[in-house]
C-alpha cells in the first residue's frame, strides 16, 4: 500500500512513538521484575520484632524462637530485636504498629489471640485494622485448661471434673474482659460452670505465677508454654490438665488435639455432662468463634499495611525456609505438634475468618462480658 509522503511522515513518527513506549514499558517492567528478586536487602540493617506482652508469655516465647531464623533467612542477614510493648492486652502495641510502623520491612509483629479479640470486641481504645496487616504466618499452636488439685479435678475421668468445678468457685486471671481469658469463660458458661471469679490485670506470665502460688486455681496455657515449662509442674501433680479447646479436621469438626490426644476436649466435656448431646445456640457460635482465634489463628507475624509485596514475598520465603531447618526444628521441639503452618496468603485467610464475627455474636459477647463481668466495652 502506498502513501502520500505527508501520510507516511505521520506514520513513522507514530511507529517510533509507540516504540519509545513500548521500550519504556519494557525497562519499566525488567526493573520491577529484578526489583522483586534483589532491591529487598537488609544489609546492616535492625529489624524489630514487636511483641504486644511482657516478657514470658507464650508469643514472647514464639517469637524470640523465630528471631535468629530470620537473621539467618532474610536478605542482607539484619539484626533482629524483639522489644516487648505490653499494655491494653496488646492495643498499645497494635495500635502504635497501625499508626507509626513503616512499610520497609524494619518491624513485624507478633499476632496472638488478645490481637485478635481486641479487634473483634473493639472499643474506644481500639485504633488498629486488621484486615489492613500483611501477615508472614500463622500456626495453630493448641490450648490446654489447667486445674488446681484442690478443685478436685483428677484428669481421669472429664464428667467427674466438670462436676467438682461445678460446685466450687473458678478463679482465673486474665488481662482484660476482651483478652485470651474470655475463651475460657465461654467454655464454662457452657458447661454449666457458673460461680467463675475472674481477675483482671494478669499478664500470662503473672497468672501463671499466680495459679503456681494458689491464688488463682484454674489457669490456660498455649501449646508452646505447655511443652516448655508447664509438663514440669503437671508430673509433679501441681497442676493437672483439665481439658483442650480440640483442633479442627478438614470436616470443620473439632476434634482432639493432635498434640493432646489423651486430654479431653470441650466437646468431650459438654458431652459428658448433657447425655451424649452437642452444644448448639448462640453461646456455642461465640465459642467456636473465640476457640478459632485461640487454638486455630493463634500465633504468627504481621507486616505493616502498605508493605510492598516485594518486601512480604522475602519474608514469607524465609520463614518458609525457617520451617525446613533441621536446626531450628530441633530447637523448636514440640512446638508445632502436629499442626501444618500457613503463609502468606493462606495465613490472611486463617485471620480473616477468625475476626469475621456476626454482628449477633459481636452483641451477645459484649452483653456476656457485661453481665457477667460489669465491664462495657
């Protein structure tokens, strides 16, 4: 086909344009393509790892475990820190990591249970969205119910236990009306375990503490604290193993706890004392809701929100590569029992379905904690 001069001018001028273009598309696409694979390098950098509790408790424990493997794993080998920010039943360090974390990959933070039920029951207090984080991973990390001996629970047979709790009064520490302790006062309302005495302003080290001394009789402890240093005092018969919150089978059943398959779980109690029947109605939905948090999107890590993919996909393949290491997986023991760790994107989809709560559920838990605590929150 021929052209007019004039025509044709136009035509080239337009051919070199669009491949101007589409040179700048090409080098524009090749830099963010080699950005995802080297620009992220921590090089004689200190990240922090925050954890929203003091000293002791079982995210401290989760995440001064990690720490060394990430220095290992993540580009550049930074320096890792774990600063402890207690306060609020983890607000204070949520909401500073909400409002003042910078997306470059220097901070991340652990996300235990109270992370989660702060943000559910929300609250003046309450400045932090977690649908906004971008989370590195999540493991399930089970729940054991201790008992005192004094209350009269053996740890033979779960009937005779939820009975002799019956007919005495529970006490049990906790940190706020809205923190881990909740999941319990769910489970003994529904076992018809009424007189429960709870006592706020506990961190996990100090109820345990507590529990250890007499002061409080019933106490919980994460998997993880359990392996470490509760086994100790359960052999010396201080403490006895009342029940587990179960762990979910791909059915969604709740089940025995893979790493507990000996204690009973709340279902197996429930059982016991009600004739073989299964828990149903409104008090057992806001259970299942708070025993997902605690026992099935319990422990990870969180970036800040906006934090680049780049920056996520470095951190979500070193803690992949962590879970490989032979040498962390013998430090790390029984940690992790039998359960399968999340990442990423299937880490996100554990929490999202842990704080996404009907607003009947959110009104009877904030009535719950009303009633029987006095406390509005």
């Amino acid at each position: 086909m021929f052209l007019p001069k004039r025509e044709a001018n136009t035509a080239v001028r337009c051919l070199k344009s669009i491949g101007v273009v589409a040179m700048i598309a090409f080098a524009a696409s090749a830099f963010l393509n080699s950005s995802s694979a080297f620009a992220v390098d921590f090089s004689g950098k200190k990240i922090t790892a925050l954890v929203p509790f003091k000293e002791g408790g079982g995210m401290d424990n989760f995440t001064r475990l990690f720490a060394p493997y990430f220095s290992k794993y993540l580009p550049g080998q930074p320096t890792i820190l774990v600063r402890n920010m207690p306060g609020g039943g983890s607000i204070r360090a949520n909401n500073w990591f909400q409002s003042n974390a910078k997306p470059d990959g220097s901070i991340y933070l652990g996300v235990a249970i109270s992370n989660q039920t702060n943000f559910v029951m929300g609250g003046d207090k309450v400045k932090y969205d977690m649908r906004q984080w971008e989370y590195i991973l999540n493991s399930p990390q089970g729940w054991v119910v201790l008992a005192r001996p004094e209350t009269g629970v053996k740890g033979k047979n779960i009937h005779d236990d939820i009975t002799a709790l019956r007919n005495i009064q529970v006490i049990e520490g906790t940190k706020t009306p809205a923190s881990s302790g909740l999941t319990d006062f769910l489970a003994f309302e529904l076992l018809g375990i009424k007189n429960v005495k709870p006592v706020f302003g506990l961190s996990t080290g100090g109820r345990r503490k507590a529990t250890l001394r007499g002061e409080l009789n019933v106490n919980h402890e994460t998997g993880l604290v359990y392996q470490k240093r509760i086994t100790k005092y359960v052999k010396a018969g201080k403490l006895v193993p009342l029940m587990t919150l179960g762990f979910t089978d791909k059915s969604g059943n709740i089940v025995r706890d893979p790493s507990y398959p000996d204690i009973p779980t709340i279902v197996d109690a429930y059982k016991a004392v009600n004739g073989g029947k299964m828990p149903s109605g409104i008090l057992w939905e806001a259970y299942k809701n708070l025993y997902t948090m605690a026992a099935m999107a319990t422990n990870g890590f969180a970036l800040p929100p906006k934090t680049p993919k780049a920056i996520l996909d470095v951190y979500v393949g070193a803690a992949k590569k962590i879970m490989t290491d032979k040498d962390f997986l013998k430090t790390a023991g029984k940690t992790f029992g039998n359960y399968p760790v999340y990442f990423g994107e299937d880490a996100r989809k554990n929490y999202m379905a842990a704080i996404d709560i009907s607003p009947e559920v959110k009104t009877f838990l904030k009535d719950f904690i009303s009633k029987k605590y006095g406390t509005n929150i």
